[in-house]
C-alpha cells in the first residue's frame, strides 16, 4: 500500500494578536492509500487544524508533512492549490449553494477544463446515484433532508477523483439514526470505491465503523488504534 499522508512531529501554532496558540504540538501519522481514520477529540484539541494541513488549505509552522511524498513546505501557493484540487472536503453545515438544485451544486465542482457541459451533467448525475440521490437530482437544498443535504456535499467531494475525502463532523448537524446511513455511504466509498478517508467524528460509535480510530488530545495524538 502507498503512504499518501505522512506527518512527521508535525506543529501548527496559530497567533492571536500577539499570543501564540500551539493547536498541534508535535503529531506523528501515516496514512496509506485505502485507509479509513475517525479522529477523534474533544473541542479545541486540534482535529480540525490537522484536516487543514492534510488538505492543504493551511501550512505547517513546523515538522514535516509529506502528500504523495511530497513535502507542502516545499510548494508553492499554484502547487498548493493544484494539490487542494485532488481533496475532497466535507463539513458539518454542509455548504451548498441554496438556489443551486442538487446537480447543479455538485456540477460546480467539476474541472472545467477538460470536459463539456452535457459530460459534466452526466457525471454530476452518476456521482449523486453513487450516493443514493438518483431520485433527487433536480431538487434544490431547502428541498432536502440534512441526511441528503450532505449526501449531495459528499457527491460535490468526489467531484474530481480526490486522493482522499476529508470530513470535518459530517454528521454534527443531523441525527444519529441519519448519522449512521452516512457512515454507511462513507464506509461504502471505502470498501467498494477505494476512496482513502479521514473523518472528524464525536461519535464514539461510529468511530468504530471505521478500520482506525486516532484519539487527539490537546495537539498531539494519544492513541492510534486499528478496529
Ligand atoms: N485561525 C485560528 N486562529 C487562532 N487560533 C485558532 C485558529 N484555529 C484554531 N485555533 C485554536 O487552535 C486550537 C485547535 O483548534 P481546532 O483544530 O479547530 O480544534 P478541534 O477541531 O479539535 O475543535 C484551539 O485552541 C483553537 O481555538
Ligand atoms: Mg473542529
């Protein structure tokens, strides 16, 4: 299996004003191609600071961070932001366009470049079946459930192929009975798609779901645990 993420005593100190506030102190972890992380932690203890470095959206203060074995120190802000490009991102208040319908939210995300305006339809279309949405297609946010709300937020995520979905308390909005179908979706995408995933969860039991749990405390790791 290929190593995709590799953090090396990795640190991220955020300055307020003129106060230094370390959200990571020293994180050690390997990710490879195929794997399945919950974080887990309590508020502040710097889970959502670690998904902003392994997506690229932030820059380690110090430590290493290596993606694809490339180090994000190294790259510059055009490299940086390709590499955001191959990161699916998913967030708690999912963040869709409201006057946008559901393929028209995840059509957005598509690279234009490549492909033509029916190609993206299409694909558009196909992503939203992939996530149980087939029937839903033309309906537009305030039209959904939060439970399909965030389906059409995970389809945006797998838009373009991403080398990993990256998912910041995707169930924190909805509840637990709708929290457990989308670890199904998501435990699907793993088993069944290949897609590589990292996910902030407070849920001890659907961090179970997953093939590792990583338990966060005040900027560090303090347990790593295969499932
Ligand atoms: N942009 C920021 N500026 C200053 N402090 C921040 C910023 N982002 C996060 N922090 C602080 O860093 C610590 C870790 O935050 P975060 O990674 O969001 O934790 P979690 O996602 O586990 O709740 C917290 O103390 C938080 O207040
Ligand atoms: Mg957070």
């Amino acid at each position: 299996m290929a190593l995709i993420v590799e953090a090396v005593d990795l640190k991220k100190t955020y300055m307020l004003g003129k106060i230094p506030v370390e959200a990571l102190r020293g994180v050690n972890l390997k990710i490879e191609s195929g794997d399945f992380l919950a974080i887990l932690g309590p508020s502040g203890s710097g889970k959502s600071t670690m998904l902003n470095l392994i997506g690229a959206l932030d820059k380690p203060t110090a430590g290493t961070l290596l993606i694809d074995g490339v180090d994000v120190s190294t790259l510059n802000d055009n490299q940086l932001s390709d590499l955001r490009r191959r990161v699916g991102f998913v967030f708690q208040f999912f963040n869709l366009i409201p006057r946008l319908t559901a393929r028209d939210n995840v059509e957005l995300s598509l690279s234009i470049a490549d492909i033509g305006k029916a190609e993206r339809k299409k694909r558009a279309e196909e992503l939203l079946e992939t996530v149980g949405l087939k029937d839903r297609i033309k309906h537009k946010p305030a039209e959904l459930s939060g439970g399909q709300q965030q389906r059409v937020a995970i389809a945006r995520a797998l838009a373009n192929n991403p080398r990993f979905l990256l998912l910041d308390e995707p169930t924190g909005n909805i509840d637990s009975k709708t929290a457990r179908e989308i670890m199904r979706l998501v435990k699907r995408l793993n088993t069944e798609k290949g897609v590589t995933i990292i996910m902030v969860t407070h849920d001890q039991q659907l961090a179970k779901e997953a093939k590792r749990t990583v338990q966060m405390f005040d900027g560090v790791i303090t347990s790593d645990v295969v499932n």
